[in-house]
C-alpha cells in the first residue's frame, strides 16, 4: 500500500514502508491524544503505590476481596467448547446461536417480534462495538438525524458518535439535588417527538440481580409499540470484559425490512473488522443454550449484584454511623454498579491526593470497587472531604 499527501506544492507518493530519511516528518503534526477519563483513572490507581490505594472508577465487577472474577459457568463452557472448536471464521453477522439466545433476554424468551423476524441482529464487539456499528447505521440511513444523549452518560457516548459523526443533543436525565432522576425534565426534553430509542443495555441484571426484570423497560417500550434498537454486552453479566462479544439488534416493521437491515449492518462491518471474534460468543451460546448452566449464571449474576447491593448499604451505614449531617439515601435509592455520588471535582481532587482513592471526576463511584475490607475507609474520605 502506498500513503500520497501533498507537500510543497506538489504531491509525493511514498510507500507505506518509507525510507529512514523521510519518516520524521510524516507524522510531525500528531499531538498526544487527551487520556481517556476512565480508563486513564486506572493508569494512575496503577501507578499509585500506596497500599490503602482504592480504585472506584472502572466499571468492572471485583470480588469482595478486590479481585476480578470469572464465572463459574465460564469456566464450565470453556472445559466442554476446549478442543472441540475449530477456529474457522464467522460468519459477517457472527454466531446465530448467540444472537438467538441475546435477542431472547432483552425481548423476552416468547417475543412474537423474534417469531415473527422482525429483528434484525448481529454480532457486535461488545457494547461498545454494537453503539458504533448503529451510529454508523444511523449516519449511513438517516443521514440528517441527531443522537440525544442523556446528562450525564458514559463519557464514551460522546465519541462514539462523534467519530459515527452524527450531531449531538442532550436531554435532562439526573437531578443534582435528588441525586435521582429528573423526571420531569427529561419528559420535557423528549415529549413525544416520534424518536427511534436506542438502549446501551450494558449492565442486564446487575440493577436487580435478575436478567429478566432488568430487561423491564424495554419490555414496556415494546409494549407501547415503539421501534427500539438496542447495544448488548456480555462484558459485566457474564464477566466477557475482554472477548468483546455483544448484539446489536434493531426492531423493523417486518422480515423483508429486517432481512435488508441485517445485510446492510453487516455491509458496515465487512470493511471495519470483517467478521467478529469466535471464541467469547461460544462461551455465551454454550451456557445460555444448556437450562443448567444458564441457570448456574442466572445464580451467580445475583450474587454478584447482591454483593454490590450489600456495599450500597454499607457505604451509606458507615456514612451515617460516622454523624455526616449530609443525606446519603441517594446511594442505596440508585441501582445498577454506579452510584452517582454528588461528590465535586474538587473534592474527588482530595480523595485522590489525599487518601489514594480513584475515581472519575464527576463523582461516580464504581460499586463494584468496594469491598468489605475497603468501605470503612471511603466512607471516612468521602466524610472527611464533605465536611
Ligand atoms: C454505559 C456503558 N455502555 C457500554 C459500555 C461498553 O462496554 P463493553 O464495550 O465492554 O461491552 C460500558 C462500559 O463500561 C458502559 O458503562
């Protein structure tokens, strides 16, 4: 392949593989991109040697001694998939198993919308993967709409769509006095305006511990007839952080729509990744296609919601016991792995400078960081820098 730029007037053609004496000035004008705010939390937790060092900001379960988990069902498929696979490639819209049995949680195990084929889904790089590949559907399609995208949102919403380069709009969602929803204003912001809704289901059945009743508002989207799309992630239910295997499903008006947006979502992928990895989606077919083994991860989904639930409690507790005059009900009345704290910039500055304790600057305070042997001590930070 060959790189051609002009320079100096006149247009150079160059080899990709370029001679020593040309390669400084090609890429001269590159700055070091921003470091991305969450990810960048964990560089510097990491680079911290404190030993009380606290790492609240990634959304990633941890056990109650601060270790990353694999599930027991993981484990099971893997010792029955190990040497029976063979690694040939999927196909464009990846595993059919998979996506059957994905499209069963969100819409429900008898959806008339799966019999009637009037989804269309694909395989996608986890939930990240599944929002770009619909950004870039959307942009491709319907080339003149808007992403509006609810304040505040994973940071990374923003540039997913950006990059898909479909304009942004926000609409009210968290109220900063109730630490809760605002209602009220979100209504407000999207009254009914014929919109396309689209559900980063990133966390299905870390809010109550149960796939199902976490699937509860789309189920009531659906029943009101809207068109719905949605980004699925086996990342946190199923522990798959790394082996990136998400859906991403769009409800049509029928099969023969449906038939046409699958191959144009899977058009989109061809020339991006070509075909999306084997390995995470064989994990996920084998236990949710075997009643025992999905009933095995059903088990070990709630205790891990269950676990973050219980440090809910004990972080507002230890809170009180410890005479803050300030409300905390906000922590134990939100739900999902993130509790959104109402701590200030500043003061989340001085639980990292001053107790070690790491997370995003908006406060938002990964549960699923905090453990037994850690609670007592956020708590007294997060009350030594509210007082
Ligand atoms: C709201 C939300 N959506 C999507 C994702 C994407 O995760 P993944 O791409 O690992 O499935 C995350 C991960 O933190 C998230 O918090």
């Amino acid at each position: 392949m060959a790189i051609r730029r002009a320079m100096s007037g006149r247009i150079m053609d160059r080899t990709a593989v370029v001679g020593a004496r040309y390669m400084s000035s090609w890429w001269r004008s590159v700055q070091p991109a921003p470091k991305d705010p969450i990810l960048g939390v964990t560089e510097a937790f990491l680079a911290d040697q404190s030993a009380d060092k606290v790492n609240v900001g990634v959304g990633a379960y941890r056990d109650d001694n601060g270790k990353p988990v694999v599930l027991e069902c993981v484990r099971e498929a893997e010792r029955r998939i190990a040497g029976n696979l063979n690694m040939e490639y999927l196909p464009m819209g990846g595993s059919v198993k998979m996506v059957e049995e994905t499209l069963k949680l969100a819409y429900g195990e008898n959806s008339e919308l799966i019999k009637e084929k009037r989804i269309a889904a694909v395989q996608a790089l986890s939930g990240t993967g599944a929002c770009r590949l619909f950004a870039d559907f959307q942009k491709r399609f319907c080339p003149d709409s808007q992403i509006y995208i609810p304040v505040p949102t994973w940071a990374n919403h923003h540039n997913i769509w950006r990059d898909a380069q479909v304009p942004q709009k926000t609409y009210h969602y968290y109220h900063p006095e109730s630490k809760g929803l605002d209602f009220a204003a979100m209504i407000d912001d999207i009254k009914a305006k014929g919109h396309f809704a689209f559900f980063d289901m990133a966390y299905q059945g870390f809010a109550s511990g149960d796939p199902e009743k976490d699937a509860k508002a789309i189920r009531i989207f659906l029943e009101d007839g809207h068109h719905i799309g949605i980004a699925q992630s086996y990342a946190k239910n199923m522990g798959l952080y790394g082996q990136r295997v998400g859906c991403l499903s769009v409800l049509c008006e029928d099969e023969k729509q449906a038939v046409a947006v699958k191959s144009q979502l899977q058009q989109l992928a061809r020339p991006m990744y070509s075909n999306p990895p084997v390995h995470g989606a064989l994990i996920v077919s084998t236990i949710l296609s075997d009643p025992d083994l999905k009933k095995q991860w059903l088990k070990e989904v709630k205790v891990m919601a269950d676990r973050i639930i219980g440090m809910r409690t004990a972080l507002r507790g230890n809170l009180e016991k410890l005479g803050s005059p300030l409300s905390w009900q906000h922590i134990t009345n939100q739900i999902g792995m993130f509790c959104y704290s109402g701590l200030t910039p500043e003061q989340v500055d001085r639980l990292t400078n001053e107790f070690h304790i790491y997370m995003t600057r908006n406060g938002r305070i990964s549960m699923a960081g905090v453990t037994t042997g850690n609670v007592e001590y956020l708590a007294n930070a997060i009350h030594e820098v509210t007082k």
